[in-house]
C-alpha cells in the first residue's frame, strides 16, 4: 500500500499531471513491485504565492512524498527515486534540481483500508521487496 502526493506549481504542473502520474506509477511498479491497479496519487496545484521554495530550482519545482507501509529494503527504496529522478527528467522534463523525492514508511497496523488494519489485510502483492 502506498500513498503519494505531489506538490508544485499550478501553472506549470497542470499540464502534466497525468503524464507525471503515469512516470510515477511505472516507477513504484518497477522499483516496489506494485500491481498496474494500484495507483494513489493526490495532486497540490499550488498558486505560486503559496509554494515557497529554496533558491536554485526553477518554477517546475516539484515535490513527490511517498508514504508507504514499511519493510521494502533499501536497495529497493534507492531504485525507486533513481527511477524517479531519471524518468521524470526524460519523459516530462523535469529536471533533477527541480524534483524532491521523501519516502515515509510506516508500520502495517498503523493503515487502515478495506474496513481493516493493515496487519490484517491479505494483499495480492509482497511489499517485502
């Protein structure tokens, strides 16, 4: 189970939501192992006024957190924002200075879905990968 959410700019993340939904989605498959039904995402267009950023990024800048149920090694955490990082910059043309990328993993009893605690839902994916 996973949760993500992206944050950037109205005007410049807008026109390429889904697209970035879809690079998004291709790499949590190849990285985690996450069935194609799967998807979660939740998209902040922020008015520019309202999204402060650090000095050095361009208006592209865009922010992806990811929260997660725990137990995906490191190696497969590390692929994850690599692909992350690769994909969007070759596919929606976002470049890296311009993508900040935070996983958050939490233990299984702390989700709820389903009508049940996350310990207890029987996935149809491993999440130990």
């Amino acid at each position: 189970m996973a949760q993500i959410k992206i944050y950037g700019i109205k005007e410049k993340l807008a026109p390429v939501r889904m697209l970035l939904s879809d690079v998004i989605h291709e790499c949590v498959m190849e990285a985690l192992q996450f069935p194609a039904d799967k998807r979660a995402h939740r998209f902040f267009l922020m008015d520019k006024e309202n999204f402060l950023y650090p000095e050095g990024p361009t208006d592209a800048y865009t922010i992806i957190e990811i929260t997660m149920i725990e137990s995906r090694s490191v190696e497969a955490k590390k692929k994850l924002i690599r692909l992350l990082f690769d994909n969007i910059r070759d596919k929606v043309n976002i470049q890296h200075q311009d993508v900040e990328i935070c996983i958050y993993e939490s233990p299984a009893c702390n989700w709820g879905f389903r009508g049940m605690h996350g310990d207890e839902v029987q996935l149809n994916y491993k999440i130990n990968v």
